[in-house]
C-alpha cells in the first residue's frame, strides 16, 4: 500500500501550480516520510531542487522508518527529529 500511496502523492505534487526551486517545507506528523520523499521526488522531476526540508513526528519508531527509507532515497539537506506538536518550543529554532 505504501508505495502506491507515495506515488499518488508524488503525482500529486508533480502537478502542483505551488512548487518553486528554494522552498522551505516542514512536514509535521511527518510519519514514514512518503510526503516528504513524494515531495522531493515531484520537485526533482521538475529540476526545481534545491530545498530543504524539516520533519518531525511524535514517535521514534516513525523516526526510524523515515531514516530506512532516507537510506534508499537520499535527501541531501534534511532534518529530522522526533518531538510533539504540542510542545514546540522542544523544537530546533531551524
């Protein structure tokens, strides 16, 4: 199921009027990270790279799938960390 899902969200965002090179994105409740990886793959696609991209999830083990899945579709200038929504000031200033 995972993968079909990125691949919607990759198409998703392949056609998106809102994409531009440089963007800032921050994916909250990142999850395993297939927003995050369709949204790199779309902005690729489009040779509108670089960006940089934030990530957070309340759960290390999302964490944990996130990172496995970096380890097969690399982005270069990512951060990621676990933290709650509800408690932002435990986030990096970045």
């Amino acid at each position: 199921m995972a993968p079909r899902y990125r691949r919607g969200l990759t198409r998703f965002f392949a056609q998106a009027d809102f994409l531009r090179p440089g963007l800032n994105v921050l994916d909250a409740g990142c999850g395993t990270g297939a927003a995050t990886l369709a949204l790199r793959t779309a902005l690729g696609e489009r040779n509108l790279l670089p960006a940089r991209f934030n990530a957070f999830d309340l759960t290390p083990l999302m964490i944990s799938r996130f990172w496995k899945a970096l380890d097969k579709h690399p982005i270069a200038d990512i951060e990621l960390v676990a933290a709650n929504v509800l408690q932002l000031q435990a986030l990096p200033a970045s």
